[in-house]
C-alpha cells in the first residue's frame, strides 16, 4: 500500500516505523509552536471509531458529504 501511494505521509497507525505515539508527537509540535509565538490556536477532536462500527459507511459518507465535509475529508 505504501509503494502505490494508498496510505499518505501522515498515516501513522497501522504503518512501518510510525506509531499513534509518534503522530501525538508531531500533533503535539504543530499545536505548541503556535501557542508558544502568542498566537490563538483552536483544536476540534472528532471521533469517529463508533461511527464506523455503527453505521454502513455509504450512509456516513453520504451524511458528511451532505453536512459540508470537504470531498478530502469524506475520501
């Protein structure tokens, strides 16, 4: 998946020599450098693991499409 450009540069679960530690930590620069030149900075978490166990993906897909996610997004 790698090779064919399936997964991007920012997946980090689930890939060779990256970790959900190591996106928290890049997460956790990208958020500080901010705050630490004064600037205002706003992080919105959305969790959606329940809504992929949940509910068919070809509805949640057509709802995020729907409610104005960016075609990225939903992809």
């Amino acid at each position: 998946m790698e090779e064919r450009k399936v997964v991007w540069d920012s997946q980090h679960s689930f890939t060779k020599d990256k970790s959900c530690l190591t996106k928290l930590m890049i997460f956790y620069d990208e958020v500080t450098t901010p705050v630490d030149k004064g600037r205002a900075t706003d992080v919105v978490y959305l969790d959606f693991h329940k809504a992929f166990d949940m509910v068919p993906h070809n509805i949640l897909l057509s709802k995020l499409e729907r409610d104005g996610f960016y075609e990225w997004t939903v992809r």
